[in-house]
C-alpha cells in the first residue's frame, strides 16, 4: 500500500484558499461546490449594510427597500 505524502505549505495555503471560497452542499442527491456567500465581519452582506448603513447611503445606492 503507498503512503500518502504531505503537502508542502503552498498547497496547505492553496487548499485552504479553497475551502475559503466555497462551500460543499447536496443538490439533487449529489454533493456540488458553490460559492460562499460574501461576509463581512462574519455577518451575510446584506445584515451587515442593513445594521451599519444611514439612510443617505441607502438612497445614494438605490436601496429604497431597506429604508
């Protein structure tokens, strides 16, 4: 049986970059790698432009719906 080797620390850093960016879910019975959703300060983009935006940026980017 071969052994398996280890990875040298530009492939460490590389996988870890990957698992980074996306995420593994079950679609139709099969497991599929998908991008994670954006996240600041561990919160989802959108909770976090909601929590920290003032109602002049909201209007200035046309987030009407959130004031």
């Amino acid at each position: 049986m071969k052994q398996k080797r280890r990875l040298s620390a530009a492939e460490k850093a590389a996988k870890k970059a990957r698992r980074n960016k996306y995420v593994f879910v079950f679609i139709n019975g099969k497991q599929k790698r998908v991008l994670r959703e954006p996240t600041v300060d561990g919160l989802p983009l959108e909770e976090y432009i909601l929590r920290n935006a003032d109602p002049i940026w909201l209007h200035i980017n046309g987030m009407w719906e959130y004031l």
